[in-house]
C-alpha cells in the first residue's frame, strides 16, 4: 500500500482551513465548461458558441435548496416577491414544499413526502423572476442576503423586463449559449475538431426513459409510457418528477445531468434586458416524443410564466486564485512543515 507523507496531510490540512466555507446552508455542485472559443452549431440552430470558460450547475436546483432560500429569503412568510406558489404544495405530479403558517420547528416552508423524499427533486412553478431572486441570494451569501439585486438588478427594472446580469455575479441564469454549449457540445467529436450531439445525454439517438446507470436515458415521455412509471395511464395525484442525476449513465461531455429531460430549464437568450426569456431541455409532462429534449427544440416566453414542467440550474463564473493569498497560504503551510521537520531532528539528536 503506498503511504501518504505526514507534510503531506499536513499541507491538506492547512490548506482547507484557510479556504473559505460557503455561506448559507445551500452548496451547488458545480461542473467547468472549458474549452473557450468553441465554434457555434452550424447543424441548423446556430447556438452553442462561447468565447470563455465557466461554470454550470450538475444539477437542477432542487425542492431541498429552493426550500432553503424560502425560509431565509421569507422568513415572516409574507411572499412578498412571489417566490412561493401553493402548486408546489397541491400539485401532486411535481408537489414537494408545503408552507405552514405556525411551525414548532420554526421552519415555514418544509419538504414534503410525496411519493417519496421531495428534497432532491428539481423545483418547478418559478417563474424567471424567482430564479433570478434565488441567484441575487446566492450570490449576496445566501442567509439574510437580498433578493432584490446582486446578480439581476430587480429593484429598479422596468414592470414585465427581465434586466440583464450584473457583470461579475457569483451566481446567475445561463445565456442560452451558455446552456446549450454544456448540454450538446463536445470536442472530442469530428475527430478532435469539436461539435454537437443531438441530446444532452451525449447521443444522437433518441432516449430511452428507464432509471438508472444505463446511457442515453432521461426522464420524458415514450410511447410506452412516462419514465416513473413506466405505463401510459396519466393520473393527478402520480408524482412523475426524478431525483436530479437520478439517469447516472446519462450525463453531458461536461458532466451535467437532467439537461435534457425531467424538467425545462430557463436561460437568459443572448443575456440583454428584455420583455423574453428562454427555455430549454424537455420534461417529464411532454408528450411529444423526444423532439422537445433535442439541440432543436428552444422556446421563448414571458418571465413570469410559472408551470409543473419548468425549473432552472445556475451557472457561475470560473473561481480564480488570488495570488496573494495563494502566497500567505504557502508560506504559512512551508513554515508549518519548517517546524515540524525542526522537531523531528530534536527527537532524533536526543535519540
């Protein structure tokens, strides 16, 4: 077995202390898009370019983390802003967070069992508006952080304008470039020359819609059925939503999941204030086959619209190191190691 150096450990461990804990109670697993400067998809949507590297969500944000920012963001349970709707408590095929006026817990909004643990499910019925207020509270540390600006500047937009990204936001909604490039694109394809798969789970062919480890599989409707339940009989009170990551062999170039299936996702199309917003991915509800989770399928709507179908994923810049600290660090962990090897050549000499 090979042995791990006590410096070694050492320099982890020290290392991890001076770096900063995320704030709040909610962390986004977080995948890198690199590959900058990658052409567009001349396959016929014209989407896909993107001239720097970042970060996108492996996940949808889920029930768990969107019931989180309601406790925080809502603590009186006022809703002022409309971030909570009663169809994320009453509507069966996607229910997952209830809101109780008086708590023992002192919690409001709870997670709710719905045909199982609603908590790492995607969050559905958020319009625009309450994507954008869960990035603003993100990227202002989550807690008792505004909603209101931050990454999008709510407070002073103009009535029906989603205003454009604040620039350098730690948190925000995807471009549609930005989404589409890390759901389809990969460069390993065209031999090294980069290019597009028709459906996010790295395929041209269409998806299969069985759970599980097995590739190029998401959750939608086939002709035998919807995914949960595997039969075509529809029912009010079937919860058809899947655990984020759930198709664990179905997963983009760039590791992401859900990017095409379970539930749609918004996207900022070419990231300018406006009276639109995008959409894209497909969803469990559909019933128009496959069509809707392919590169093809993009859809433009107002910024309120809310429904059992839509949810979001967050995208965030590359982190970079500062070099300063970075030097503080080392110099601190080099003279932690100084010390120690200065006591183990005391215990030898005594020796």
């Amino acid at each position: 077995m090979r042995r791990v150096s006590f410096q070694f450990l050492l320099l982890c461990a020290v290392a991890a202390c001076l770096l900063p804990s995320p704030a709040g109670a909610v962390t986004i697993a977080m995948v890198t898009v690199g590959d900058p400067g990658n052409a567009n998809d001349t396959g016929g949507t014209g989407n896909g370019a993107v001239a720097y590297s970042y970060q996108i969500g492996k996940y949808d944000v889920t029930i768990g983390q969107y019931t989180a920012f309601l406790n925080a963001a809502d603590p009186n349970g006022t809703n002022d802003h409309g971030i909570y709707t009663s169809n994320m408590g009453t509507d069966l095929n996607i229910a997952g967070i209830s809101y109780t006026a008086e708590s023992a817990a002192g919690s409001k909004y709870s997670v709710i069992n719905n045909g199982g643990d609603s908590a790492n499910r995607p969050i559905t019925f958020v319009s625009w508006y309450d994507a954008a207020r869960f990035s603003n509270w993100m990227t202002n540390g989550q807690g008792s952080g505004s909603t209101e600006t931050g990454a999008y500047d709510l407070a002073n937009a103009l009535p029906g304008v989603a205003p454009a990204k604040t620039p350098g936001a730690a948190f925000y909604i995807p471009t549609e470039n930005e989404w589409y490039k890390a759901a389809y694109y990969s460069p390993a394809l065209n031999g090294g020359a980069g290019g597009y798969y028709e459906y996010a789970t790295q395929s041209n062919t269409a998806p299969g819609n069985i759970i599980g480890n097995t590739a190029n599989q998401a959750n939608y409707v086939t002709v035998d059925g919807y995914s949960v339940t595997q039969a075509p009989n529809y029912y009010h009170t079937q919860n058809y939503l899947t655990d984020v990551g759930a198709f664990s062999g179905s997963a983009s170039f760039y590791g992401t999941f859900d990017q095409s299936g379970n539930v749609l996702q918004w996207n900022d199309l070419n990231g300018t204030a406006g009276l639109l917003r995008g959409f894209r991915g497909g969803d469990w509800y559909d019933g128009s086959g496959s069509f809707n989770l392919s590169s093809s399928f993009s859809y433009p709507d107002l910024p309120s619209l809310e429904d059992r179908y839509l949810g979001f994923r967050l995208a965030s810049p590359v982190p970079e190191i500062d070099p300063n600290s970075l030097g503080s660090v080392l110099a601190l962990v080099l003279g932690s190691l100084g010390l120690l090897e200065r006591r183990r050549l005391k215990v030898k000499l005594a020796v």
